[in-house]
C-alpha cells in the first residue's frame, strides 16, 4: 500500500537517451539517500559536482551536479534532492538501482511529486493541473502553454468571472433579502440577464478552443486506406526523418498503433489503423472497421491512401497519392501530395503542410486553455449561467450563480459564501 | 427560605431574555431541573429593543425553534398587533413571516408558558459569580452569598457584559437604558481567558404616537389572510393595528451631515465594529451619500401604549439632533420624542470558543447563547437558547444532541458561521447565508425538525398529536401525488400543457409553475380536503424538487467530510504547507470535521488535503500505539 510517508524517487526529466538525466527524490529520507549516494549532504540550495558511487559494492556510477532542498522550502514541499547525472540509459539504470537499494526508498507513482506539491499547499488546484501538463511537455510550445497555467494565467480567468458573479449574486440576493425593506432599488430581471450573457459567450470561447491535453497528447493524425496502401512505409518514413526525437513506440491496442513524434516543435500523435483489415475473417473485419471509424471521428488530420473519394467524408480529409515510384502506381485525380516515401520525394511538402495545419489546431501558446477536467466544470458553470437567461424566479436565478460559483470555485477551489456577503454589503445601503 | 441556603439544579440559565427563555423552556422540556435566573421576575420576556418578531432568515429561525416547541413563535402570535409576510412576490423560501408584538402581551405569553412549564424554578436576584474551577463550571453565586449548584450554566446575559451607552456627548455605564451593567461577572469571564471582543449596536428615539400626523402618511395594513408563527396559534388573537411609512428627505440628511462631528461613531468614541446590514442613519447617510431618501416604518409598540418605534433611524447623535431631523420627516412635523436614540458599546465572547452545542470548549458545564456571542436580534438569540438548552440537558442525561447541519436548519447555519467564523459585526440571520435555502424553509420547519425534537423528548403532547396528524394527511397527498397521468388528461381540466403525450406523476406535473395542486382537484378528489398549508408547502417542494434532488450529492460531500473528525487537540502548526494564518485560523475555530474546516475561511484544498492527511497519519499512528 502507498504511503504519504515513503520517500519517493523517479527520473523527472525525458525518456533517455539524452543529454542530462534529472532524478529527483522527495520524502524524509532524501537527505540519507543523497548522502549514502555520494558521501556527504551538500549545502542547501547549492549545485555541487559529485562522485555518485554504489555503496553496497563501491563502484563509481557517475560524476553528477547534485542539489538539496531541505523541506518545507521545495518544490514538494518535503526534503528534496535533485542528481543531474549523465543522460544515458545505463547510467539512469544504475542510479535508479542503488535508489531501490535504500530502505524506505520506492518508485513514484505517475504525478506522485506534483501531488505531494499540493498536498503540502504548495499550489492550488489550477496550478497544480498546470504542472502536470508542464511536466508532461515534452516540446516547447507545450512548455510555454504550460507555464501559462501554471503561473496563474487559468485562475486569473476564472477570478476574473468570479468576481462578475460574485457582484450579480449580491444583486439577486440583495433583491431576495432587503427588497422588501427598499433598501435597495428593485432589481429588473433582464438587468441579470443582460450581465449573464457576455459571461456565457467567454466561456464558451474558452470551451470551444483545443483542449490543454492537446498539447501534451499531440495532434491525431490518422493514416487511413485498406492494407498494403503504403501507411506502414508513410509513417516509417515519418519516423525515420524525426529518429532523434520519436519516443518508444507503443501499440495501445491490438490493432491500432499510434507513433508521437514531434514536427517543428510540434507534438503530433500518428495513428495506423494498420492491422485493421488484415484479418479475414468477416466479424473482425466489421469490428476493425468499426475501430477505424471511432479513429477518424477522434482524428484532426486524416491522411487518405486508399482510394480517390473512397475516404471517411470528414473535413480533415488529405488525398495523398502514395508510393509514386511504386511500378502499380496509379495517381489520384486530386490528390493533395503526392510522395516517394523510399525516395523521400514530397515529405518536406507534406510535413510543411501537417505543421501549418496543426498551428491552426492547437491552443494558441500565449493563450489561456484548460483540460478535461476544467473543462467539465467550466461547462457546468456556463450551463448554470444559461439556465438564468430566461429564468424569472430569483430564487432560481441565485440557485444557479451559486452552482456556477461553486463550480468554478472547484477549478481554482476557493471563495465562500461569506465572499458574496462581502459583495452584498459593499454595495448597497442595507437594513434599518 | 434562608438566603444562604444552597440550592442544586441540574442547569442554571443566567438571563431572562429570548436565548434565556428558551434554554429554560428546552431544558425542562427535557425533563431536566432548570433554574432561571434573572435580576427580577419582571425583566423575564421582555422585549429589550423593537417591536418585531420575524423576517427574512429570522422568521426561518422563529419557526425552526417553533418546531422544537419553542416558546417565541406562540408568544409572537399571542402578542401580535400587526402580520406582514415579506418577500410574498418571490418564492416561499425566502418569504419572511414577520409581526408587530405588543410588549406586554408578549411578556405575558412568555410568563404563561413558563410558569406552566414543569421542571422550571424562575430564581429572582443578581449574579455575583459563577463558581468555577480551572477547567469546569459547576454553579453560581448570588450576590446575597447564597449559591446555586448545577452541571451545567447557561450564559444569556445579552449585551450586559460592560455594556456603556453613548448619546451625542453622553456616556452611560449599562445594558439597557436603566438597568445595571454585570460588571463582575464580566471581570471573572474575562479573568477565565475566554476571548472577549466589543461590538455596537444602537436604537432609534422612541416617538409619541400622539403627535404623528398618521393620516399625511401611506398605510401598512396587517396581513388579512390569518397565517400566524406558529401552526399550533388559532388565527389572530388580539385586534390588529397598521404601520405607516415616512422617509428621510434632503433636510433630514442635511441636519444629520451638519451634526456628524457630534456623533460617538464618528468622533472615534466608538470604535467597535456595527453591523453592515443595520447601520445607524448618521452611518448610511455618511455611506451611501448617493441616496436621497431612505424608508422609516414607524411601529406601534403595543395596544395600550403611544410609544412608536421608527424602524430605520437608529441614531447615537445628540437628542437635540434627533429631534430636529426627526422633525424634519414627513408626518412627524410635530413629532415629539419620549425616549432619544443611542448606541450601546458592548463586550462579547468570540463564539470560536465555543463548540456545536454553544459550550465554552474548554470549560466544562459552560454553555453561552444569544447576544453575549455576538449576535443581534431575538430570533438569532431564541434559537441558540433553543441550542445550547438542548446542548446542555443532552449533557445532563447522557446523550448525544441531534446533529444538525447546514443541510436541515438555519440555526445550524447560523451555529457552524458563529463557532467556525466568528462575527466581525453583530451576526444577523440572512437567507443569503444558507446554501441550500431551497430546502430549508420557513414553511416546512414542522416537516424538516419536529420529528428531530420528537426524538429528542421536547416536544409537549398538544404539538405531538398535531404533528402526528399532519404527518398523515402528508403522506395521504404524497401518495396520491404519486398517480401517473398524461398531458391529455391536464389539457382536458383546462390546463396549459404541451400536448406531446408525456406521461408523469402528479407530484412531477407540479413542477411547472402553472399547474397548482387545487387545479389538479378535479382528478384525485382526495387533493380537496387538505390542509392549505400543508397543501402549499407540498406544491413548494415539487417545484424545486429537480434543484433539491441537484443538492443531494453535494450535501452527500458535505456530509461525508462531516464524518472525518479532526478532534480538538489537532497542532495546525506542525502540519507543513498551511500559512500562518490558516494556522491561526484553524487554531482559534479548532474545527471538530473536516467539512468544517473547508468552510473556514482561506482554507484551500491544498490545506485541507494537508490536514486530511495529517489527521489520517496521526489516526492510525493512534490506531497502532
């Protein structure tokens, strides 16, 4: 069973290889783990060269910049020690083994780090889902997004509206509480309603754009045709030119493979619903073809090697004209590219254009986004704020702000009834 | 009777007031020994400030108490001179019944019922002291020596502690206008360590009834159509009077600008903090100088008495003042005052020493309710009477009080805000502070708390059989109310449906605003022979019930971080990642749950998941030692 109290270790930084390895260990035997590792604890919040050696048999491992965050005072929360060691798999691999070594030392879960940032108050809600996407960036315009998040970019939005629909509930609820005193101007209804709907429209703004996961998932871009139309080469040849920074492939079912790469920078995701139709047998068949059409409808780019016209009829359809010096060769009327994947002939073309396509996809980098979760809330908040436009019971119009309140409180998990009281009273001349 | 003699109760209550009364009255109910204690028997039930009982969040907590059999609901109806519900036009959830109370009857209905009440010893004389030991409460001195031993004391003293009254340049030592300040007892509260802080509130000159020119102003009849406080009250009882409206004008609020130096409020005299929503005329006019005119209610005190109280002119301006920006108002061009205004500077306990059941946490057998923990008006006072009452005889007979919570009363509201927040002004009921106000209503407090007070052993046998009753015929119509019918069959009564062939119950048909259960009559005869009362708060409840079945889970939350106990010892300041200031929060409220703790003010979900995880640890750390 897990336990808060472990001390938790995991490389924090890309899959290796690469240039430098980050391993970061968080919980109250970091400091002994550092020390067991390399001899001594180094100064708090001082980089420092050290000899990383195995200390059961005594074998140097690697010569690595080491850093020690006593808690509270780190990004946990709790003691942190960060080694920066060389990048290589065997190098990671045999620190990660000596880790395993120490007692009260275990693998972090998935996100365990970030939760333990929050559980020690080191950020709200908002920021902490920020971070895991940061955490998960693995290209720059990930990171810029991410940054944006986590630096409070969602939360000042969503203050922002708070505040609007603190100020309406104190209207509503000045109109429920003290009309009848005429302490206060009656309201006028539609007055509510006025104000309601601009806040409606920006949250459908923020919902209709690309979703932060985007980012972090990367563009789905699916590669559709019957077998043998030459997906396979295509995304190998996608693959092969990105060698330096594809990571591992990973088939996530058994007949879909899907292949991150990145493009310019670019997070894409690459679909081969290859495997879909190859078996015979009439019920899989159907089943595959089902799968393929869950795949396009999920898809933001669909790149058609089968036949002209004969592609799923969907606006993110491209017409490539595979396999160009294949001798069977037959030219689509119209195809968008047409591509040499052995002779690498149209390549450049067709990444050039995947990449214009995917800037107009994604969430713009400089631009506020949300996930799935914020996402669930925001809608729930901007359906509350609807259900007030037509809505003539002020008792129902309050009820509502308050579902929209407390719904965006969960995003950013602040504010109080009391919050609106503070509203209410600052801006009326209440009572007798 | 010796003087000296020593006499035992189970509970003594300190003060005859709203929060008194009703702790007595509960208390006894209980079948607990009570006595009441007051400076005279006279004082007992008196109507200390103006005239009304009820509105908007206070009338809820009038019929809340009402429904635990309560005394100020029967009282407000057997002393009421004039009936407004407020809010008619909005929803019944936020309808406020609210009456005029002739003061004399008032303290006579309250005299009745007490003296009537068994188990009940009404101890006339002062308090000297409370007999007390470091950590518990065990009795009172009176100031002719003699002691009186109890389990537990119920402080509802109101605004006695070092009270000091300011008019204009005047200074007076004492609660009200003529009667002694408890100093002593002050002192020894103060010597206990209990977190004292000071409040201010203040009252409007009293006018002769005489000398209003009530026919140059607009009438306010009392309502006609007979609802009363309570359910167990048979219509009106005495004659009924009306109210009349004057306003403040340009002169008025020239008068009072021109005389805003020789104000106690302004002169810095006075520099504990008054309430937002009540604020002295000098206040809202200095506040909101945008305004041109504000309403005055001028309401007659009583049947045989020319005292009128102008609701909305407390003032602590210099009688001569008064008199002349009274005077300046319509209808009261020759107003003559009886009694001038003032502001009354006051101590209280900051109720974060208390506990759920209004006990002081860290002083066994003390219990505080009313005005003394910050709060303002009856209402508010009667039901933490009602509370700390029944805090106090669970104690006595050694059991668990009803747990109540945000979800099934105001007075939990107003309870959970006090110990948990604190007051930083004096604490006035509001709808707007109850989150799921949908449910709580003032007509449906029978429904939602009788059946808790049922439980609990304080409801007398007259209240029990009427309960009883309604509860049937309840579940009669709801029953009934369950009956299936289609579209077809309401268009053909001639109601306004879309005819798209929706089959639904009646209960569910209900939900549309124009479908009313008298229009259903004529399809389950049984619906002609209800209650109107019962009839209107079923109607409510289908009316709400999709917003009602909404909260369920949200009050599911609530509850189930209500069952994670943090315990009174919790060290806020070892748990890493909580500011200073959540800590010292946390540590003056000292939340008994997780929930509680959520509603504390700044407390993040970062913390709170820092505290659950604290409080898991120490837990189980407990668990394996």
């Amino acid at each position: 069973m897990l336990s808060a109290d472990d001390t938790i270790f995991a490389l924090s930084s890309g899959q290796p290889p690469a240039a430098i390895g980050i391993l970061r260990i968080s919980g109250p035997r970091a400091g002994q783990a550092l020390e067991a590792l390399t001899g001594n604890l180094p100064k708090p919040r001082v980089a420092g060269l050290h000899n990383i050696t195995n200390m059961v048999n005594g074998e140097l491992l690697d010569s690595a910049l080491c850093l020690w965050f006593p808690g509270p005072n780190s990004a946990t929360g709790e003691d942190l020690a960060e080694i920066h060691c060389h990048g290589g798999r065997a190098v990671i691999r045999a620190i990660e083994a000596a880790l395993e070594q120490i007692d009260g030392l275990r693998r972090a879960e998935p996100g365990e780090f970030t939760r333990r940032a929050f559980t020690h108050g080191k950020m709200d809600l908002a920021e902490a889902e920020g971070l895991s996407d940061l955490l998960f960036a693995e290209t720059e315009l990930q990171r810029k997004a991410a940054v944006r998040n986590a630096g409070g970019g969602l939360s000042r939005k969503i203050d922002d509206w708070q505040q609007q629909i603190l100020a309406l509930s104190a209207r509503v609820e000045a109109e429920l509480d003290f009309s009848d005193e005429d302490d206060v101007a009656p309201e006028q209804v539609a007055e509510i309603h006025n104000s309601v709907r601009p806040l409606v429209d920006e949250m459908g703004n923020l919902l209709e754009r690309p979703r932060a996961e985007k980012l972090r998932d990367g563009i789905r871009v699916v590669l559709g045709g019957p077998p043998n139309s030459g997906k396979s080469t295509l995304l190998n040849a996608l693959v092969e030119r990105e060698a330096a920074i594809v990571s591992d492939i990973a088939g996530t079912t058994r007949d879909v493979i899907e292949v991150p790469i990145a493009l310019g920078g670019i997070p894409f995701l690459f679909i081969d619903t290859a495997g879909v139709r190859d078996s015979g047998a009439e019920t899989i068949e159907q089943i595959g073809i089902d799968r393929a059409r869950q795949q396009f409808s999920a898809a933001d780019i669909i790149l058609w090697l089968g036949e002209e016209g004969q592609g799923p009829a969907q606006g993110n359809l491209i017409e490539i004209s595979s396999r160009c010096d294949h001798p069977d060769h037959q030219p689509k009327a119209s195809a968008a590219f047409t591509l040499s994947p052995v002779s690498g002939r149209g390549m450049d073309a067709l990444v050039d254009h995947l990449i214009i396509r995917a800037k107009d996809i994604l969430p713009d980098a400089d631009q506020v986004s949300v996930n799935a979760r914020q996402a669930g809330l925001l809608s729930t908040a901007r359906d509350a704020l609807s259900a007030v436009i037509d809505e003539t019971d002020y008792l129902i119009v309050a009820e509502h702000l308050r579902m929209a309140r407390k719904a965006l409180d969960e995003i950013t998990g602040k504010a109080s009834t009391e919050d609106m009281l503070d509203g209410l009273f600052g801006k009326f001349c209440i009572g007798k | 009777m010796g003087c000296a003699m020593n006499r035992i109760f189970d509970i003594i209550v300190v003060g005859g007031g709203h929060a008194g009364c009703e702790a007595a009255a509960v208390a006894a109910r209980m079948g607990v020994s009570t006595a009441l204690v007051s400076f005279t028997r006279d004082s007992i039930g008196a109507m200390s400030c103006n005239p009304a009982i009820g509105g908007l969040g206070k009338g809820h907590l009038v019929r809340e108490v009402d429904a635990f059999d309560g005394l100020i609901g029967r009282a407000a109806d057997a002393a009421a001179i004039h009936y407004r519900m407020l809010n008619l036009s909005k929803g019944t959830a936020v309808q406020g019944p609210r009456v005029q109370a002739d003061r004399k009857l008032y303290k006579a209905a309250i005299h009745r019922m007490l003296d009537g009440q068994d188990n009940l010893t009404i101890v006339e004389g002062e308090v000297a002291s409370l007999v007390m030991t470091e950590s518990r409460v065990s009795g009172i001195v009176m100031a002719d020596g003699s002691t009186i031993e109890a389990q537990a004391v119920i402080l509802a003293t109101g605004t006695f502690l070092n009270g000091k009254l300011f008019r204009g340049e005047e200074r007076l030592e004492g609660g009200r206008t003529g009667e002694a300040a408890s100093v002593s007892l002050g002192q020894q509260i103060r010597d206990a360590g209990l977190p004292i802080a000071r409040l201010k509130t203040g009252t409007p000159p009293r006018i002769d009834g005489r000398t209003i020119d009530w026919a140059a102003l607009p009438e306010q009849p009392s309502d006609d159509d007979g609802w009363t406080m309570s359910p167990l009250s048979k219509g009106r009882m005495v004659a009924q009077t009306f109210c009349a409206v004057s306003r403040t004008n340009a002169g008025t609020h020239e008068i009072i600008r021109g005389s805003l130096d020789r104000s106690p409020l302004f002169s810095g005299a006075i520099d504990a903090q008054g309430p937002r929503y009540c604020p002295s005329i000098e206040d809202k006019i200095h506040r909101f100088a945008d305004r041109d005119s504000h309403q005055v209610f001028l309401e007659p005190e009583g049947l045989d008495t020319h005292l009128v109280y102008p609701n909305g002119i407390s003032t602590s301006l210099p009688a001569d003042v008064q008199i002349a920006f009274v005077r300046s108002m319509d209808g009261l061009e020759k107003a003559e005052i009886i009694v001038p205004g003032y502001a009354v500077e006051y101590d209280h306990i900051d109720p974060r020493a208390l506990d759920r059941s209004l006990k002081v946490r860290d002083l066994e057998g003390l219990y505080c309710a009313g005005q003394i923990n910050g709060t303002t008006g009856y209402e508010e006072a009667a039901a933490q009477g009602l509370i700390a009452g029944i805090g106090a005889a669970s104690l006595v007979q050694g059991k668990d009080a009803p747990a109540l919570d945000r979800g099934t009363s105001y007075m939990a509201v107003m309870i959970d805000d006090l110990v948990l927040q604190g007051v930083t002004e004096p604490y006035r009921m509001l709808t707007a502070r109850a989150e799921y106000r949908l449910r709580l209503r003032a007509d449906n407090a029978s429904t939602r708390l009788t059946p808790i007070a049922l439980a609990l052993g304080c409801v007398a046998g007259e209240r029990a059989d009427w309960f009883g009753d309604r509860q049937r015929a309840r579940d009669d119509i709801f029953k009934i109310l369950e009956s299936v019918y289609s579209s077809e069959d309401l268009v053909k009564l001639g109601i306004n449906v879309r005819r798209d062939g929706t089959k639904q119950s009646l209960f569910q048909w209900l939900r549309f605003p124009n479908i009313t259960i008298a229009s259903l009559e004529d399809l389950e005869t049984c619906l002609k022979t209800g209650d109107a009362d019962l009839m209107a708060e079923i109607e409510e409840d289908a009316r709400y019930a999709p917003y009602l079945e909404r909260q369920e889970s949200e009050l599911r939350d609530l509850r189930a971080n209500e069952q994670i106990g943090l315990g009174n010892d919790m060290d806020y300041a070892v748990i890493a990642g909580l500011s200073n200031e959540m800590v010292e929060r946390l540590t003056t409220a000292r939340p008994d749950t997780l929930a509680a703790a959520s509603r504390i003010r700044g407390i993040t979900p970062a913390a709170l998941a820092a505290i659950l995880v604290h409080a898991r640890r120490r837990d189980s750390r407990n668990i394996a030692a």
